[in-house]
C-alpha cells in the first residue's frame, strides 16, 4: 500500500508542471538552493578496548613526534607493555608543524602521534587543512573536562609573573598595570614573543574581547577612571604600555629565571616565565617566588595538543598511545609547571591544580590566536 501510494504522488508530481503551464503559467527561474541533507555516514562502533590493542598489535609500530625528550621514556615502557615497536622523534615545534603538513600533503607513513603546542598555527596549519584528528579516548570522555576535548590537549604548561623573593616574599603586584608604571621600569623581562610562539599567543590573547575588557576593568579598578583608548582596546592599550616601561626581552626561560632570581639584587626583578624553574630555583641559589591572584591576570597557560595526522597508517596505536599518555604514561611530566587535563592525574609537585591555574591566567584560545596574531606582530614591530 505505502509503495502504491508513493507512486501516484511521484506520477502527479511529474504531472505538475505540465498541467501548470498548458493553462498558460509562465515558467519562473528558481534560484538554486544549497542542499540541505548531507550524504549519509556510515556509523562505525568503535571497538572495545581489549578489540583496540588486538589491533593496535596488528599494526605493528608506532612513530611519535614530540617536543619532550621524555617521550622516549613513556613510548618504550609502551612498547613494552603492547608489544609494539615504537620510534620518537623529538622535534621543535615550528619544525614538527612544517614537518607534519608536507607529509600529510604528500600522504607519506610518517607520525601517528603528534605532540605539538602554538594553538595559532596548530589551528590554521594542521587543523583547518585537515592534516590531523582530535581523538579523545572513550574511557575519558567522561572525566577529562570539554574544554579540554576540541582539540585535545595532553599537557597544559603555565607561565607566571614571577619576581626574586631574596628580601621579600610579599607579592610585589596585584594588578598588571603596576608593571607599566615608573617604579618597574627596566625592571621586568619576557622571552622575545618573536622567538617564542607561545609567548606571541599570550600578547595576541590579551588583546582579545574577553581579555581587554578585563584590562579596562582593572585600569579602573587601579586609577579609579576609565581608560582612555588610543588603540583598538584596552589589550592593545596594555601592551604598548608594558613594552614602553622598558621591557627587557631575554632570550630562553631558563637564563631569565638566573638573572631574576640572582641574590643581591639592588632592585626587586619581575619576569614572566615557566613556573617549572622554581623547580630547580634552590639547587641554584636562586630566591624566586611566583604571583597568584593578580587582577586580571598573573601569566598564562598554553596547551600541548596530541593529534592523529590524516596520513597515519597505525590509527589504532595511535589512539591506545594517547589514552596511555593521558593517563599512567603522564607520570614522568607530573610536576610544578605542567598539568594534565585529566584530574586523576593530581599535580603532586603543586598543590594549586590547574583548575584554579586556569582562573587567575590568560588561556590560550587557538582560533582567536590563529585569526589576531599577525595584526598583533604587526602592531609590536611599530611599538618596539
């Protein structure tokens, strides 16, 4: 009956526009409409796990390209437990996004497994070209937060202002603004963003919607008037000012939290740097100390993603790699500094996690970094 039924619609439909236009209609141009209904997708069910290492096992190997010597370690304990043969490539990160995209370009067995941070370029790179998938494992859907899902990020590394503590520990700011006036001039540094993508990020994030509105807050809440702008916003506004205050642009991390954290300064020093130097501050005789709460923010924090490029030909390893990683394979990063997105992985080095981290610092967003960082750049060099 319903295909008797169906036929005789579909008979009176193509009958239509003849019945129309024998009684003299005129025939109107239609405009094409985009379609609406998109082709269908086969849904696949994805295997259990003990089906995933069956054939994580059939493929055999695994190559993993990372920024972190440590890789090694957590890919050969891997290896050892699955039974797979496990190569890591250690690579820079504006190398490895090269690197990744000619050869997804050219569909070569390359990496299965990239670790890789700078969101700007990962997001207009690798992402929007399609070069790599996101895959966060079903056994953590549920526990590892959304924002941390889309892409997925395996670490979240935090820089802070941080000052030498030798004749005080008292937190020396409470709002960023201070560090633009006379009384810190010449007395703060900053890795060249130049030469520090992430660095970059963090000064294209401020000059974001969210962020210079909080930075005109917190320029009333300093002088108790609203800001009066010569830029586009109070981000930009931010930046000239910190730049003009005589900034002192180093050259790694490591040899700023030297020169900050040396004893018998003259004057305090501030910087804005990795938090995992205080890890070896002491064994240095170095005095540094890190801010906290500063209005609007005391650093910021910067992800390392982990992605699945589109020309892997272990897809199965990759993605029980990525599970390890974010799970007991994190254990050699477990300190002061980094943080995984997973809470079951608790930070015994810190005791502030990063779930209160990410409300006192400037999170990197990559598409907003991807669409402002070259007006950013641009406005730095006239600046500088």
């Amino acid at each position: 009956m319903k295909a008797h039924r169906f036929l005789v619609v579909l008979v009176l439909l193509t009958m239509l526009p003849a019945i129309l236009f024998a009684n003299g209609a005129k025939e109107t141009p239609v405009a094409a409409t985009p379609a609406v209904v998109k082709a269908a997708v086969a849904v696949v069910a994805e295997p259990t796990r003990e089906e995933l290492i069956k054939l994580a096992q059939a493929e055999g190997s695994l190559m993993i390209y990372t920024p972190s010597s440590r890789h090694a370690q957590v890919g050969a304990e891997f290896g050892a437990k699955y039974g797979l043969k496990v190569e890591v490539v250690q690579l820079k990160d504006t190398e490895m996004i090269e690197k990744v995209s000619k050869e997804a370009t050219a569909k070569i067995d390359a990496a299965d497994v990239v670790f890789v941070q700078d969101g700007g370029r990962v997001y207009s790179e690798l992402m929007e070209p399609g070069f790599v998938t996101s895959y966060t494992p079903p056994s953590l859907r549920d526990i590892i937060p959304a924002k941390y899902q889309n892409p997925q990020v395996w670490d979240i590394c935090t820089k802070q202002f941080i000052y030498n503590s030798e004749k005080s520990k008292d937190q020396p700011i409470n709002n960023v603004w201070e560090l633009t006036e006379p009384s810190w001039k010449g007395r703060i540094q900053l890795k060249d963003p130049f030469g520090e993508g992430v660095n970059m990020n963090f000064l294209t994030m401020v000059t974001s919607p969210e962020i210079s509105a909080e930075l005109a807050a917190a320029y009333k809440s300093r002088y108790g008037k609203d800001i009066v702008l010569t830029t586009k916003n109070a981000g930009y506004e931010w930046i000239k000012a910190f730049y003009n205050n005589g900034l002192l642009l180093g050259k790694s991390d490591t040899t700023m939290a030297e020169s900050i954290g040396a004893k018998g300064q003259a004057a305090q020093l501030i910087g804005l740097f990795t938090l995992n130097k205080l890890r070896t501050a002491a064994a240095k005789g170095l005095d540094l100390q890190t801010c906290y709460d500063v209005e609007p923010f005391a650093g910021f924090s910067y992800p390392i993603y982990c992605f699945i490029p589109s020309n892997s030909r272990s897809t199965n390893a990759a993605k029980l790699f990525i599970e390890y990683a974010l799970t007991e394979g994190y254990a050699p990063f477990n300190q002061m500094g980094d943080y995984s997105p997973n809470p079951q992985n608790v930070n015994t080095e810190d005791p502030i996690q990063i779930s209160q981290w990410s409300e006192w610092l400037v999170n990197e967003d990559p598409k907003w970094v991807a669409e402002a960082r070259a007006d950013v750049e641009e406005f730095i060099n006239n600046i500088m």
